[in-house]
C-alpha cells in the first residue's frame, strides 16, 4: 500500500506501542553507529521487511547516492540508494520499526511528511533518531553521548546518565524539521547521538556502538549481550593508540583533546551536530587530511 512516498506492506502489521528508531545516513552514521545499532536490534528481535521508498530518484540524486550493480547467481542486478523499513514485535512494551534513511537531496519537505505520514499509519508512540558525529573527546576518556526527549521521566533519565543536551545553533538537516513535527502531532521524541574522537575513521566503530547501546539497553530494559562489542571496542581502540602514538603531533592533539575534555567534565555535546573543537586542533586535522590526499 502506498503512504506517502513510501510503498509499505499490506496488511500493515498490528504493532504493540510501537516506537521507530531513525538512522540517517550519512549526516549522522559516523563509524556506522546507527546502522550497526538498528542491524543488531533486527537481529535480536527478528526484524521483517515493511516496505521501501517508491521512487527513490524522487528524493535523491544518483551521481551524488551510486546505485549498486551485483550480479546474483550470475544474473545482472541494480539496487537503487533508498530509505528501507523494517519492524519487530519484541515481546516487551513496546514493538520497533527500524528506518534506515539516506538524507534527501531534494523534495525535502515532501520526504519529512512522508516519515511523518508512515509514523501515522502505524500508530508510532515515539520518534528516535540515533547515531554518531566526529566530537572533541579523545579515544583516552569515555565517548560522551548527547541528546534529549521531550517526555520528563525519559528527560530524567537521561540525565541520570549523563546524556548532554545541546545548544547549538546553525546548519542542519531538513531531518530535524521531523522532530518538531514529531511533537506538535502529540508524538514523543528521543534523539542519542555518540560523539567519536575525530581522528578515528574506523568504518564500523566497536566503541561508540558499544557506548549507544548501552544507553539504549538502560532506557528500555532489553537486557542485550554487549560484552563481546566491548571488547572489540577496547581492542579496536588500543590498536588505534599504538597507531597515533608514535608520532608527537598526534600524542600533543591527544593531550590538548584530553585537556580540553577534563575541563568540561566531560565534553558539551550536540544532539545531530558536530561539536567544535579546539583551532589548534582542528588545524591540525585539517593538515593531516591533505597529506593524506598527496
């Protein structure tokens, strides 16, 4: 049936106060937090296909988002960039539906509404978005996480641990315009966002998927198996150490993250937005990056 630009399954599923849980790709999927967190929950809970966008050239561009050429069996295949759904009853309070989304380059508005019209369709209680930005916290200290809702006792807890909220200002994604929607349709809203050392580029980061997890693991109680991430995480994290730390520029950066860290008690973070970090800093990746082009 179709929902917006959607093309979704028919007869939708009857799901249990259902919450959706949004990655976006590729603003906020660094070290591929996001996906891996929605791949793991699928996992864990049986995911099922739901549906896909109907015309994905509607929303994106294609010299920008590559359609991908396989050959199955032999036999010549082309997967267009889209945004796919799936969902999972859990067994617990609330049943999941999972939207792996590409940021629309075009027909933004019509893209939002869309979202907004599929949570509609499935009586969704709750809209959040996940995933991971570069921040100012080194590897050395623990991955801060940002974010907030508009529910109080959530609100509450995620204080409790230690979740930042934001104050930013500036550009952004038409995707936040989801959130705001979102709430003055009467819908409740979670936005967690891990904040990565800007100098990892690990394309799946074992550390800042360990540390997201166990945030959602606390607010709803799904009692996930996270040890063996941690430790992909810890040696993930100790390679990267060994790898930074022979050269002084990257031990001074480390050390300058480090201090400017500590001084914040941990790092003041921004739900969907880079964090700004220190000029030397920042000058210094910059420099790093064009020796890496020659």
């Amino acid at each position: 049936m179709r929902v917006g630009g959607f093309d979704l399954i028919e007869p939708l599923p009857e799901l249990r106060n259902p919450h959706l849980l949004l990655v976006l790709r590729p603003w906020i999927d660094v070290g591929s937090v996001g996906t891996l967190v929605l791949e793991m929950l699928e996992d864990q809970f049986g995911a099922k296909d739901l549906g896909g966008l109907h015309r994905p050239g509607t929303f994106y561009d294609f010299t920008r988002y590559r359609p991908i050429l396989s050959r199955p069996d032999g036999r010549r295949e082309i997967t267009l960039p889209s945004t796919t759904l799936r969902y999972a009853e859990t067994g617990n309070q609330n049943d999941l539906v999972f939207a792996h989304s590409l940021e629309p380059h075009m027909a933004g508005e019509e893209y939002v509404e869309s979202i907004l019209q599929v949570m509609e369709a499935l009586r969704i209680e709750r809209y959040c978005m996940v995933g991971a930005m570069y921040g100012a916290g080194p590897h050395t200290r623990p991955l801060a996480v940002s974010g907030g809702s508009n529910e109080e006792t959530v609100q509450r807890r995620l204080v409790e641990l230690g979740v930042r909220g934001s104050t930013y200002e500036g550009p952004t994604s038409i995707m936040g315009t989801v959130t705001e929607e979102a709430e003055s349709r009467g819908l409740e809203f979670l936005t967690l966002i891990t904040q990565l050392p800007p100098y990892t580029q690990l394309d799946e980061d074992q550390t800042g998927l360990h540390t997201l997890l166990a945030v959602i693991d606390e607010l709803y109680g799904f009692r996930l198996s996270l040890e063996d991430i941690r430790e992909e995480g810890k040696t993930q994290y100790g390679e990267l150490d060994k790898a930074v730390g022979g050269d002084p520029r990257n031990r001074a950066m480390i050390r300058r993250l480090e201090e400017t860290y500590d001084a914040q008690a941990g790092p003041q973070t921004n739900p969907g937005q880079p964090t700004e970090l220190p000029m030397d800093v920042e000058r210094f990746l910059k420099q790093l990056e064009g020796e890496e082009g020659n």
